[in-house]
C-alpha cells in the first residue's frame, strides 16, 4: 500500500523546487474550481470510485521523482497511489486532499525603489488569499492576515522585524481573518477602518491617517464599495494596498450583505474610490488582497502598476451609470458559508477545529 505526504511537506517541497509529480486525479468540474500549481490532470476519478483503473492505467510518469496523488479529501487519491505503486512507481498520496491544500502559501518579495522598505507577499495559494509583510528597520506590520500567526511571526523572526501593527482593509467575507489572533501572539496593535460592525477592541483608522512603520509611512485611503468601510493603504507614494476593491484583472463586488438598491448605491462608491486609486498616479503599485488563480511557487509577485491596471479599467470607467451596470450585473455565485465567516470576523473568533470546512472553495472577491 502507498503511503501518505501532508500538505505541509508537499508545500516545502514545492517551495524548495524540488522534483517531483502531482497528478490531479479529480473530475474536470472539481479540477476547475482550484488546483494546485504546475500538477498535471489526469481524469481518473469515477473510474477509480468504481474499481476501474481507468486512465491512470496508461498515463506516462516519470520514475526520478516522486508522484503526489490529490483528490478532493484524500481517499480516492489513496486508490491511484496505490495503483501506481504496484506498476513500480514511487506514489504517495496528498492527506485530506484539496481540503487540507486550502491552507498552502508561500512567499514573494515585492520590490520597491525604497530600500530602506520591505514587502513580502505571503500568497495562500490554495485559496488565493494575498497578505503582506511590511519591514523597515526593527519594525513590521502585517495587511490582512489569512494564515497562522506563526507563518507572519516566523517571516518576522527571519528579517529581525517586531510586529507593531496588523492592519485589515475591510471585514472579509471568503476567509477567516487572523488579525486578532495574530496581534495577541505578536503584543501588536490590531488596526481596522472605522466601523461599527467589529465587536472586540481595536484602533480605528480613518481617512488620511498615517501610521509609521520604521522608516514606512502608511497612509488610509478610504475606498468603500466593497464594502462601506473598505480602505486602501498607501505605503511612502510607492504602493497601495487595495483589499477587495481594485485586483489587478477586476474589482470587488458591491453586492454581499446588500439589496439590489444597496449593491447599486455600493458600486457607485466604487466608481468613485477607483478613480481615486487610479488619481495615484502610473507609477503606484497594486498590491490586492486576492487572486483568482492558484499562485505559483515562482517568487514572482502578483501585483500590477496602476499605469497596467488602466489598460482595462479606462474603459470601465468611461461613464458611472455604465459601471455600475456592468458590475452589478457581473457578480459572481455568493461565498460559501460567507455569512458564518462574517460573524466570526465581526466577533474575531476563529471555529472550533479545523477551519478549512468553512474556507473551503475558491474565494469569489472579484468582478472581472
């Protein structure tokens, strides 16, 4: 019988470059929700439920590396890792599947001309949650955290940084926020946008507040239409922090926890904190809070300078009646489970056990 590798290791393996094979055994509908990057599809899963080898019987596989087999929580994968072991190939099945993937990152630096700054972009590729470390001397801060307090305190530890704050751009709605958790484990100071939603202590940010980080300044920028208390966050007149409202291929919907009336009073907000960002000039980086693709383990980072980002939205924003027709009627299918995960991040409590039930799914940030 094939043993079995947890996501951990296969994400060290997979941020190591070390060689090896994941075959994606799922169904063409399931493989299309979330994959993970560079594993290869071979549709063999009815086949195996039924006993059937199907084509995983004739696939050709490399005999120098490894095979990870993935399934969706890990027991049919465990069918086609043993399968492949008895025709001599060295096969281990990925434990919990795609399920226990939801919680993979991995890490890319964003330069910057500054170099008394640093950015590291901390991608949960396998929800394609983005989340920054922000470093200038001794000092850091952490945007939307959406992994284990250890991940940001260990990439702290690393570059010799203290967390002072841990900013949230907005109250998520596709993930659990690790802000609260994140700043007890850290001594920080958990900052948010001005509200009433959030029902433990924070510091509220406003409008043109500037935080110093080291030698990093981060200024707010209100930018509602997400949602009302959306705010982007500039750092020294390089790069912003956008959340949920301007992703580098599409801008967030207007529409959860909304009417139709106040979906569309929401992207009209929309318009008009866009034509802010885009106000910041050609040069200014995007930094968002998610991707709607598994992030590579490249390094590369995901952002795009406003200058690229106008190649598409000039055009969107053409006239404000026009984009608010074209968003509101563009929203993608509602978050899983999304009102559950709201009232935890307005409490700031994470569930009990295992939080991937409840995260699990593609995050639906996006209109595109």
């Amino acid at each position: 019988m094939a043993g079995q590798i947890d996501a951990e290791t296969l994400r060290t393996w997979l941020a190591d470059q070390r060689l090896v094979t994941v075959i994606d055994i799922r169904t063409d509908d399931a493989r299309a929700q979330w994959s993970i990057p560079g594993s290869v599809h071979v549709n063999a899963y009815d086949d195996l439920r039924e006993g059937r080898p199907g084509a995983l019987a004739h696939t050709t596989l490399p005999h120098d590396r490894p095979v990870v087999t993935v399934c969706n929580a890990g027991r049919v994968s465990q069918t086609a890792a043993d399968l492949l072991a008895r025709r001599g190939i060295d096969a281990v099945s990925l434990a919990g599947g795609m399920k226990a993937w939801i919680l993979a990152w991995n890490t890319a630096n964003v330069p910057l001309r500054d170099t008394l700054v640093q950015i590291i972009q901390v991608r949960r590729t396998g929800k394609g949650c983005l989340s920054y470390v922000v470093g200038s001397g001794g000092d850091a801060a952490v945007i939307d955290p959406s992994l284990s307090p250890e991940v940001y305190l260990d990439l702290a530890r690393q570059h010799g940084w203290r967390i002072q704050y841990v900013f949230e751009t907005h109250i998520h709605a596709d993930h659990l926020s690790r802000a609260r958790p994140l700043a007890e484990r850290a001594q920080a100071t958990v900052l948010l946008p001005d509200q009433r939603r959030v029902h433990f202590p924070f510091t509220s940010v406003r409008d043109d507040d500037r935080i110093t980080v080291g030698q990093a300044t981060i200024t707010a920028l209100a930018t509602p239409g997400h949602t009302d208390e959306s705010t982007s966050y500039v750092l020294n007149n390089q790069a912003v922090f956008t959340g949920d409202s301007l992703f580098t291929r599409g801008v967030g919907r207007p529409d959860l926890h909304a009417s139709a009336d106040g979906a569309n009073l929401r992207a009209r907000a929309l318009f008009r904190s866009l034509t802010a960002l885009r106000g910041l000039g050609p040069a200014m980086l995007v930094l968002p809070a998610h991707t709607n693709e598994p992030v590579a383990f490249d390094g590369q980072p995901i952002t795009a300078r406003v200058a690229d980002v106008d190649t598409w939205l000039t055009e969107w924003l053409s006239s404000e009646d026009a984009f608010i027709e074209r968003v509101v009627s563009r929203v993608p299918e509602t978050p899983p489970n999304f009102v559950r995960i709201v009232e935890l991040n307005e409490a700031g409590e994470l569930p009990a056990g295992d939080p991937t039930e409840l995260e699990a799914g593609a995050n639906r940030c996006a209109v595109a």
